[in-house]
C-alpha cells in the first residue's frame, strides 16, 4: 500500500533533483523540475513538485521495512533540505 507525505517546502523542485541525483549512481532514476522516480531497492519512491510542498509517495515492496524505508528518504531529504531541516513528513 503507497504511504504519501506532503512535506511543507518552497523548495520541493531542487531537493527532489538533489535525491535523484544522488541515487542516480545506484538505482534506476527518472526526474525533471517537476517529478522523479526512483528504482529503489526497498520499493519506488515517487515525487512531485508543488509550489509549497514536495509529494513523495513510497510503494514498499512486500518484504520492506516500511519504518525504515520512511526514515532513510526522510533523512536524506533533511540533508539536502539543512537550511529548513528538519522537514515535516505527514505519512498516510
């Protein structure tokens, strides 16, 4: 089942560029200003842009650790996003 965070940013388009470009070395990466996707290992992670929120939507693969799988994208978001971290993940 997809777990959906709506992130409160006015930055949505550069951290979801700065995560897949990050990943892009080790998974399988689509992205562009607006939205991206990430092949990761433990389900897709799907972004999308808005003018005051990033949407990441994760869709954990039946054998995920989905608490993990939260907090790993959750952290590296934090990274990039240092100046506004932490950000604020509403999972549902």
């Amino acid at each position: 089942m997809p777990l959906t965070a709506t992130v409160p940013t006015t930055h949505g388009s550069r951290y979801l560029q700065q995560l897949c470009k990050h990943w892009s070395h080790k998974f399988d990466v689509d992205f562009d200003a607006d939205k991206g996707e990430i092949g990761f290992p433990m389900g897709p992670i799907r972004m999308a842009a808005q003018p005051e929120a990033l949407v990441v939507t994760l869709e954990p693969n039946a054998d995920a650790d989905v608490d993990r799988f939260k907090q790993v994208v959750a952290d590296h978001l934090n990274r990039f996003a240092f100046r506004e971290a932490p950000l604020s993940f509403d999972w549902r």
